[in-house]
C-alpha cells in the first residue's frame, strides 16, 4: 500500500475558525474582523493499494471565492490535475473518489474526475438541508457542477473504537469510519499500512492534531457536543492502535505520514 498526500494550495482561516469562542460568539466571530492563520495545506490524498488507486476527496479550484472566514491560495496548477501529476500519478487510472465530507475545499476538484464517486449518505442528506444551501449561497460557494455521488451507509463491523465501518478494499485494509462533528455525515478513512500501523486521513475531523488533543470542538460544526464525543473516540482509538493522524490542513500531515509518525498518549 502506498499513501500520497496531494496538495491543492492553501487556505488561510480566521484565527477563531482554529480557536473558536465559546457559546454565541462561536460562530458569529468568524464574521467578525479578526487576525488571519498563516497558509494551511489542503490535502487531499491518493492510496494506491492491490492494483487500484483511490482518491480521499478532490481538493480546491483556483476559481474558489473567498469567505469572511477562509481565503484561498490556490493556482491553477495547483488544483487536483497538477497535484496528482506531481506524486507520479495520473487521474485516468483513478477507480474511485471517496468523500470526506461536503465542503467546496474536498469536492471542488471533482470537476477533473471521471471516477464514481461516493459520500456517506447522512453526509449527502445534510448538503441538501436549508441550513448548508442557504450558506453555500451567502458565501457564493456553489457545490461542483453535476454533484451527484452515489451515498453510502456506514453499517458493518466496529473497527477499533469505531461501532462501525465500512470496507473499502476486498482485504478490510481500507476503511471508512463515522466521525460527525465539522459536519454531522462526516467521515475518515483508516488505512492499514504495510507495517500495520493505522494512517486515518481524517478530513477536517480537526484542523490538526493540536485540536484533537485538545478535544475543543471547531467554529462551525452544528453541535459542539457530538464533535467533542468523536474526538474521544478517535483518541480511544490512537490509543489502542499505532495511528497516523493527518488532518485536511494540518501543516504538519505530510510531514507526518511521511515519517509514519504515530499520535502520543497524552
Ligand atoms: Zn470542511
Ligand atoms: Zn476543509
């Protein structure tokens, strides 16, 4: 099995996207003025694994408008394209594209994929609620042309600390796991590497391993509770199993994936 992280540029967010305030001002300072982040990445990654070649969600495209909380850094050649070029890939040969969640920075690039696509269904039922519509409009973040991906439900055999799974090759080696909190269908996939250890590409489970530590819940998720209880399950997990946590936009993902860093108990 090998792993690539993609990157589609970067994104610079409020620094109370990554702090948030507690109770009303959560969300509302994100509107607010407020200093910026330095440029995180946005990942997306490629797992080459028993002759197939799946892609962890698509990334962003240079046209992406900028919000009052996110503003993108992205070129052309830095959408999917080139970043798949870049790890020695090519994106014919892609089988599948599997969704962490619904959000423009991991299914934008779905415009330059061929492949079937999947999202977990409680995922694609939360992108059609009035709520996500009425934002992607506000912020002018419309969701690819032609998003249709073929949804998913997770139902199978617990899988660590998760109640269940999803495989997503033939030898259970690849999985897809529920962690609701930035969005309510939001998932992570678990991949077991060829030493065994567990590398958990965790979408924007957290903004980075700081926060999963910190079990502090994100700006944006609808209920700060649930997002609290799924970072104590990934802990339970990192502390079961080796575990290699790469966030979307950890600074510090490919670095880690790249030396197989695993989380610490702390
Ligand atoms: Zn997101
Ligand atoms: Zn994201």
């Amino acid at each position: 099995m090998k792993i690539h992280a993609l990157q589609t540029g970067s994104v610079r967010v409020k620094q109370r996207f990554l702090v948030p305030s507690t109770g009303p001002r959560r969300q509302l300072d994100l509107f607010l003025p407020g200093a910026w982040s330095q440029p995180l990445p946005i990942h997306c990654w490629a797992i080459e694994h028993d002759g197939r070649l799946l892609l962890i969600d698509t990334g962003e495209r240079a046209s992406a408008s900028n919000i009052p909380f996110a503003r993108f850094e992205v070129s052309p050649e830095q959408e999917l394209p080139g970043a798949v070029a870049r790890a020695g890939l090519s994106l014919e040969d892609v089988s599948e594209v599997v969704l962490t969640h619904h959000h423009g920075d991991h299914v934008d690039g779905l415009l330059h994929v061929a492949a079937p696509v999947r999202i977990s269904d409680a995922e694609l039922r939360f992108s059609a609620e009035a709520f996500p519509r009425l934002m992607r409009r506000v912020l002018r973040q419309p969701l690819p042309p032609g998003f249709s991906p073929t949804p998913f439900s997770i139902a199978g055999e617990p899988f660590g600390a998760f109640p269940r799974s999803m495989a997503l090759s033939d030898d259970g080696r690849i999985v897809a796991v529920e962690t609701p909190g930035h969005t309510p269908g939001h998932v992570s996939i678990i991949c077991v590497d060829d030493d065994g250890r567990h590398v958990m590409l965790a979408g924007d489970a957290t903004d980075t391993l700081e926060q999963l530590h910190a079990r502090r819940a994100d700006a944006i998720g609808p209920d700060p509770g649930v997002h609290v209880r799924t970072l104590e399950t990934i802990l339970a997990h990192c502390g079961a199993h080796p575990t290699v946590y790469l966030p979307s936009h950890d600074p510090e993902s490919a670095a880690r994936l790249a030396g197989s860093i695993v989380v610490s108990a702390s």
